[in-house]
C-alpha cells in the first residue's frame, strides 16, 4: 500500500479555497503559505504535492531573475 502524502491535506485546502474564492489566488495565501510549510518539513521528492510547488517556486525564481 502506498504512503499518504504528507502534504495532501494541505492540497486540498488550498483547492477548497480557490473554487470559494472564484480562483483568485490573492485570497488564499494562508493556506498557500500552510502548503509552503508542510512541504518545508520534508525531503523533496517526499509528497507529490510539494513536486508542483517546487516547480512553481523555480518558474518565479526564474522569471525575477531575467529582469
């Protein structure tokens, strides 16, 4: 049986928060932050989750750094 993401709860809150809020992130940023957190706490490649925010995190580093 395979683990639980540790970070899934987290996921799924932030997706609650978005459909609440009409999709704008703006409103969100707590549960954002809470997913930021929880994916802080483990080794990568640890939840599936945090995958998609690590990618996230490398585009805006990215993006500020071409300016």
């Amino acid at each position: 049986m395979p683990q639980k993401d540790p970070c899934q709860k987290q996921a799924c809150e932030i997706q609650k928060c978005l459909q609440a809020n009409n999709y704008m992130e703006s409103k969100c940023q707590a549960v954002i932050q809470e997913l930021s957190k929880c994916c802080a706490r483990y080794p990568k490649g640890r939840s599936l989750v945090c995958s998609g925010l690590e990618k996230e995190e490398e585009n805006l580093t990215l993006k500020s750094g071409s300016k």
